[in-house]
C-alpha cells in the first residue's frame, strides 16, 4: 500500500543548491559554476558541517566513526530494531556538479524531514548517512568509507593512503576534525537504500523517470608509474630515447583497442583519467610519466580476463620503450547485485505513483555497492539532463527528476521501516 506522503520538492531542490555553494567555483571550461569538494578537505569539511547541522536541526541523533562516516538515527518506535538506512556521499571529483552522491544525503534528509512534518513515526528506526571518500578522486581508492564501515578495507590500511602531496587520510580526517569515535565496523542495517543521479544517458533517451538499479558493475583501478629517461628534446636522438610519455600514450591507444577486439564484451569500458609527464616541459623528454588506468565490466570474469592483459602490455610498452613500468592496484571490485525484494517494492511504489520505471545497471562505483554485504541493499536511479552528464559542472537533474526519486525513496523507506521484528533484529 502505498502512503500517504509527498516530499517537498521544491525543498530538497533548495538543499541540493545550498550545500551546491560549498566548495563552488567558477569553471572557465563551461562557463558554469561547479563543484570540488574533494575528500577531505576544508571544503569537505564546510560541506559536512553544513549537513550535519541539518541533520541535527531535524532531530536526529548525529554519532561520527574512526574513517569519518557520519550516520543520524532518527528514532522508532521499537528502538531495538534495526535501522533502515538512507545514505550516499558528500565529497566530489574536482571538476563536480551538485547532484552526485548529494541527491543520496540530502533525499534521506528530505525523507525525514517529511515525517517529522506529518508527525509520522516508523517502527524501526531510520538513519541517514553519508560515507567518507567515495569518489577515490584524492587518496586513490573509492568506497573508502563504506569499504572500511563494512569490513573490506581495514581501518589502518585506509588511514595510511596519501594523497599526491603526501597528507594522510588520518591526517586529514583530524584537520577536518571529523576523526569519530564510534566503532568504524558498522552493525548491519534492516535495509539500505541510496538515490542517485543515473550519471548517464540512458534513462532521460527512453523518456523514463525512475531507474530500478540491478547492481553495480565490476570497476579495477591502477596506478602506473612509468620511468625513462628525462633529455634535451632538440639534441636527443630519437634512437637514443627512453620516452615515459610515449608509453604512456602505448597504454592508452592499447585500451582503446581492447575495448575495440570486443574481446571483454559490449559493455567493457577503459580509460586512463590520470596522465602527469615529469617534468612536463616542451623541450623536454618526459623521464617519468604517472598514469591511471581505469576498467569497468559488468562481467567479473571479463574484467579479470582485461586486467591480465593490460598488465601483460605494460611489459610489452616497457620493451619497445626501453622503459619500467610499475602499477600498483588502488581499487578492484566485483559486478555486485542487488536486493531483488528492495528491486520488486521499487517498482511497484514507481508504478504506484504514475512513474515510469526501467531496470538499469550503474556504470558508476556507489556506496550502496559496499552495503549490499552487509544487507539488503537498492539504488533509485533519476534521469539527467545533456546525456546524463557527470563529473562534470553541467550536470543537471531537473527539480522534478529529483523529486520522483526521492518520492519513490521516501516510499520504500516507510514500507521498510515499518516491517515487523525478525529473530535477527536480536541476534
Ligand atoms: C564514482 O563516481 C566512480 O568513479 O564510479
Ligand atoms: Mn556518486
Ligand atoms: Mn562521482
């Protein structure tokens, strides 16, 4: 049965601009106003004391862990239940828009926001989070928060990843002043549940508003180091080169044509994002060239198969270089599925309120991804607008668009919470 409740569109959209002005900038590619609020720094830390003053002016009890991840309960009725949690993330890339990961934050404060104005109670307890470096965009790694709350990253090992200037996670997280103390292995939660911007094309081509996301694809990350031999660009003979620069472009040009074979499938995608020539001077053979290589599959099988044939081109650009090549692995996670339970209510609350809806697989790495084992977890996907562009300062989710998800959110959040006790909420 559906209920009886709206959010307050026009509401969230204002959240959604207002914590938008923290960490702006003014991007002279577009011409817009973008976002970077990369993990961790001081306009990270404005944007999190922003949130979590509006998590506390609705009520909610606000608890910090050791990775930095915040969580603000709001109570139920039977308070030993466990929680349905409503999270994603606040750090961005440094090139951002204002819905990535914030739609997820912000829709759960919408949520609660809405009941505490209806004076709507639920029998567990809700939560809503959001999680420490998801993007990967500053320390390497993406997920950190969620990976280190459930278990697949250890603590110290996160604490100990540098950025390029050598700032510690740790030591980040205490100029900040958001290194929490609670117990950073999170509880398992009754559910969790995230919404989120498509990031893509796909939804606003088909003209539809609701995508039911089936899981995440299988993502893998390098970071390659490339070194040769730094020279007069006008006096060295071409023979006589070790070019880390024209490796690098080897690797790229290989990813290109991996994905061209069609030997890793339809879907496989590669990039390298990340490509700083040292000592990037015209007159100058690059002698070190630090690169990043990017794979995302959604067959896990296949994106293993990828892995083991970029590494074996390294080898291959070492040779015809005469250079080293070095890569260390900062991210590899599976194809990850989600709740068919959490999928099916996601449907039938969309079909409840008049949206249309469509199954989709995220091409982008989410919080919910870490979630899911722990416990049921699902995403609620909304369309953007200019082929879903993200990363990027044109990324835009109509007021509209944002509001069928964070309806369909509220939703299935109340349908959740209102569940009655199983033996494992006193295990
Ligand atoms: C996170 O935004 C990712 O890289 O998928
Ligand atoms: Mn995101
Ligand atoms: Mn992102």
């Amino acid at each position: 049965m559906i209920n009886k409740l709206s959010i307050d569109g026009d509401r969230l959209y204002r959240s959604l601009d207002a914590l938008g002005a923290v960490g702006a900038f003014d991007d002279p590619r577009t011409g817009l106003r973008g976002v970077c609020r990369l993990a961790l720094t001081a306009a990270d830390g404005a944007g999190r004391l922003h949130v979590v003053k509006q998590l506390r002016e609705a009520g909610l009890e606000v608890r910090i862990d050791q990775i930095g991840n915040v969580f603000a309960r709001r109570a139920g009725q039977d308070d030993r239940l466990r929680p349905v949690m409503i999270g994603s993330h606040i750090d961005s890339v440094a090139t951002a828009g204002r819905y990535d990961g914030c739609l997820g934050v912000l829709g759960g404060l919408e949520v609660v926001r809405t009941l505490n104005d209806a004076r709507r109670a639920t029998l567990r307890p809700l939560v809503v989070a959001f999680f420490t470096d998801e993007e990967g965009a500053r320390f390497g790694t993406d997920m950190l928060g969620s990976a280190v709350a459930t278990g697949r990253i250890a603590l110290e090992e996160a604490y100990a990843f540098q950025d390029r200037h050598g700032v510690s996670v740790q030591g980040a997280l205490a100029a900040i002043d958001f290194l929490g103390e609670a117990d950073p292995r999170l509880a398992a939660p009754y559910a969790y549940l995230e919404c989120h911007i498509e990031q893509g094309p796909v939804l606003r081509a088909a003209g539809v508003d609701i995508g039911v996301v089936r899981g995440v694809q299988g993502i893998c990350w390098h970071e390659v180091t490339i070194v040769g031999r730094s020279a007069h660009a006008g006096t060295t003979p071409m023979a006589l080169r070790a070019d880390a620069g024209v490796a690098a472009a080897r690797i790229n040009l290989a990813l290109r044509d991996m994905v061209a074979s069609g030997r890793f499938g339809p879907e496989f995608r590669a990039t390298m994002g990340v490509i700083l020539p040292d000592p990037g001077l015209v007159n100058v053979v690059p002698g070190q060239v630090t690169a990043t290589v990017d794979l995302r599959d959604p067959d896990t099988a296949l994106l293993d198969a990828a892995e083991a044939a970029i590494i074996a081109f390294y080898a291959e650009a070492a040779r015809m270089e005469g250079v080293t090549i070095t890569h260390r692995r900062t991210a590899r996670t599976p194809y990850v599925g989600f709740d068919q339970g959490i999928q099916d209510r996601i449907d039938a609350m969309a079909d409840a309120r008049g949206l249309s809806h469509a199954e989709i697989v995220s091409g982008a790495g989410h919080d919910a991804q870490e979630l899911a084992r722990l416990c049921p977890a699902g995403m609620v996907f909304v369309p953007g607008e200019y082929d879903g562009i993200s990363h990027n300062p044109r990324e835009l989710s109509t007021e509209g668009q944002c509001a069928n998800g964070v309806n369909v959110l509220l939703d299935v959040a109340i349908a959740l919470a209102d569940e009655p006790a199983t033996h494992e909420d006193f295990r």
